[in-house]
C-alpha cells in the first residue's frame, strides 16, 4: 500500500517511502483501495476530526509521484487554504504538515506567495480557493481535492470537471455536510453512480488501529457543556444533513422552506409581471433574482449570475426572457461614476432601455432583517435557482479564528452576490414603492 519512491538525491540519501511516516487508519482504507483501484471519483463525508484533509494530501503526494502532472488542493477560499492546510503544523511532531506530506527532499522549490510546490519527478502541487478558481486558467490538472466542498462554490467543479474527464483524472470531494445544499445533491448522486467511491462516517465508525474511538464521547460532551448546540453536534459527528450551518444568517429559515415545501419546481405566472432584483458586481459576479408576487406570497421564478460582463450582457438577457417587467430593483452605488467615462452604471443602463429603482440605502443589519421578514412568505423555483438557493443557505458571518467566534458581519464569498441583491430586493419591498405593478416605462428596450 503506498508507492516506494527514491528520492533520487545521489548516494549514501536513504530512499524516502510515499506516503512519508503517515499511515492510513481502518476506517480510511476502503475509500484509498477503491482509489488504488481506479476510481476516478469520491465523496466522503467524514465527521469532524476524521483526518480528511490528511487523507487528500498523502494521497495526492502518492498520486504526484506515479503520474506527473499538476494536482490541487482546493479549499472555499484562498485564505483558508492557507490557514489551514500551507501554515498547518504537524500535531504530533510539531513540524510543518506539508513537509511531511512533501518532503523537502523530494521538492525542486517552494513558491510561498502563489502556495505552490514543484516536486523533483516534474508534479506540481498546489492550494487553490473556489473563490479564484477561474484565475487558474490554462491549467490541467490530474487530479483535484475538494476539501469542506459542502461551503465551496459549485461553480469550481462545473469549471473543472471537464478538464479532469478530457485527461483521465480524478477528483476527491471531502467535506461534513452543510444542510442540503450543493454536497447532498452531490452524495445522493454519487450514491446511485456506480463509478463514483462514497462513503459517510460518523463518529460511531472511526476507530484507531488499537480499538479506540478517533473521538471519545467525553470530548463531544465537552463540546456541549462549552455551548455547542445538539443539531450542530449532529452534523459535525453524525453527518447530519438536516441541521442548520451554524452562522448562517438564512440556513434555519431556507430549511423551513424546503420542509414546507416551498422549493419546488415551479412556472412563472404569464399573467404577472415580474421585478428584479439585482447585485452589480465590478470585479465580482453579478446577481438577478426575478420575483412575482401573489397575494400575499413571493414567488422567486429565476436566477441568474455571471461575472467578466458589461451591462450590455444582462439587458440582452433580462430582453430575452419571456417576462413582463414591472420594476428593477438596484443598490444604491450604481449612480458612483466611472473614472474612464464619467457615466454612472445607471444612465449606461438607461442607454440600454434599462431603467433602475435605486433600493433604500439601510444598514446590512437591517437590510437582513428585511430578508429575514419576506423569507417566510417566498416560494423558490428550484428547477432553475439551484445555485442561488445555496447561497442564501450557507450565507453567514465571518469567523474570527482567534477568538473562535463570528464576527458581527457577513463573510465575503461566492454566496454574497447572490445574498445582496436578495438583500436590495427585500428593502425595496419593505419600501413597497410600486411593488408588483407594470411600469410601462421599464418594458422597453433599445435593439442591442
């Protein structure tokens, strides 16, 4: 088990065994043997503490050197990827984990800045966030770790996994769940493919080569004593998918919803016209959810988002759908002019036949407050708003990892474009301006 590599350092050097002084535990055999074996795909969701991260990288080192080629590990964003797997120490020996994993011997160099490691056989490794994925372009990977993939942004995957089916290679998906969101449908997916590895491992199915639990009972009552709450422990020890992601301002709110029944595949009402809510990114991505409103429902019918595209892009796509508008709804920042034209984003999108109702200018606090008041009342189509389900999902505030407690803001990722233009869109309502009528002024638009 493993691969015997030299280290190819001239005479008198001792060989170095890959993987380098670690050994899997029982529990982690099957997943490594199905792998040894050919599976090119595998999801595991391990409890907290399983050694999930530890398993991808002594895999990916074994993999490195029996095919050369690039390899990734990828966490939701790059700063974690650094935090917790490039300045990680060893618990044991104290040393850096990576050194272990690539033992400085067997490396050509070490880019600090781009957390990047080239290896003497010609393999490259390297951290990645899901957050800056499409900056890794022209790359081709051999395989890929999608670490916590349960909070990273699906997109990366959608991005990737074509390059890995044209090359042959192979992905690992490890990750303790999040509510049902992208990695549910991912394991229940997984489960009825029969070239996919799955495999879920609670607490009650970890033991250590002596017998003894990987966690005692002891620490998980610990961990309640100290304000852990039960459905947390669930999902962090017994792999349930039912909890709420802890720090997620919507997640108890979203899951009502999908208990209740209120994601469902749905059509829009042809006899409603329909608002827009929008989140106009720069650098970002930009956001639109399409809302009808009946009685006293909210019925979010579509979603879109898209990143790298001016405003000409959207008015052609809000023109091609098959909506009557009654209102668009933007923040407040896009009357800010531009350096290199002097025009705002809003008369740009005015010269496009696009006109935009600026939401109130409130608080994120309060502007969350809002979404927290309409979220009862809204129905989701989930035939096509998938992705920006899953954002209002895992929405939550920044961790602050010293202190280990969350900060009184929202963490910037994937999920915030989708989350704001929400937010700007439930202000305006609470505003209710004009809510749910035709504006026949806003259902024009110039040939583009």
């Amino acid at each position: 088990m493993g691969l015997k590599m030299g280290a190819g350092m001239g005479m008198g050097m001792n060989n170095i065994a890959i993987p380098n002084r670690w050994d899997p535990r029982p529990y982690q055999l099957p997943a490594w043997r199905a792998l040894e074996g050919g599976v090119k795909r595998a999801a595991l969701i391990w409890h907290r503490r399983a050694g999930k991260d530890s398993f991808g990288l002594n895999w990916t080192a074994c993999a490195a050197h029996d095919a050369v080629g690039t390899y990734w590990h990828m966490l939701p964003t790059i700063r974690q990827a650094r935090r917790v797997i490039w300045d990680r120490l060893d618990r044991e020996s104290g040393e850096k984990s990576l050194d272990l994993v690539f033992p400085p011997r067997l490396r050509r160099a070490r880019n600090e800045t781009e957390m990047k490691i080239e290896l003497k056989n010609g393999s490259i490794w390297q951290l990645c966030g899901s957050d800056n994925y499409d900056h890794l372009v022209g790359a081709d990977p051999l395989g890929v770790v999608f670490s916590e993939y349960s909070l990273a942004d699906p997109a990366a995957w959608d991005y990737i996994r074509p390059i890995l089916a044209e090359n042959g290679g192979w992905a690992m998906f490890i990750y303790t769940p999040r509510g049902r969101n992208h990695g549910y449908r991912m394991l229940r997916l997984a489960e009825q493919n029969p070239d996919w590895f799955t495999q879920v491992l609670t607490v009650d199915d970890t033991k250590r080569k002596n017998g003894s639990p990987v966690i005692n009972k002891s620490a998980i009552d610990e961990d309640l004593r100290s304000g852990m709450a039960e459905d947390i422990v669930k999902q962090e020890y017994w792999c349930s998918f039912d909890a709420a992601f802890h720090g997620a301002y919507y997640g108890a709110q979203m899951e009502k919803a999908r208990t209740a029944g209120r994601i469902l595949s749905m059509h829009a009402d042809p006899q409603q016209p329909v608002e827009t809510w929008w989140d106009l990114g720069v650098a970002d991505s930009t956001s639109i959810w399409f809302v009808q409103y009946a009685g006293h429902e909210v019925h979010v019918i579509d979603y879109e988002e898209a990143s790298g595209e001016g405003l000409a892009y959207y008015a052609r796509l809000i023109q091609n759908k098959p909506y009557v508008y009654s209102r668009h709804i933007a923040p407040h920042d896009i009357r800010a002019r531009e350096l290199g034209t002097g025009k705002s984003r809003e008369e740009v999108a005015r010269s496009l036949g696009l006109r935009f109702e600026i939401a109130p200018k409130l608080s994120i606090a309060d502007g969350i407050d809002a979404v927290r008041a309409i979220l009862p009342r809204c129905h989701f189509n989930s035939d096509v708003c998938e992705r920006g389900i899953d954002a209002l999902t895992l929405y939550r505030k920044e961790f602050n990892e010293k202190t280990k407690t969350f900060k009184d803001h929202p963490l910037h990722d994937w999920t915030s474009h989708a989350a704001d233009a929400f937010r700007y869109g439930a202000t305006a309502r609470k505003k209710g301006a004009g809510a749910g009528q035709v504006h026949q002024a806003d259902t024009g638009f110039s040939v583009l």
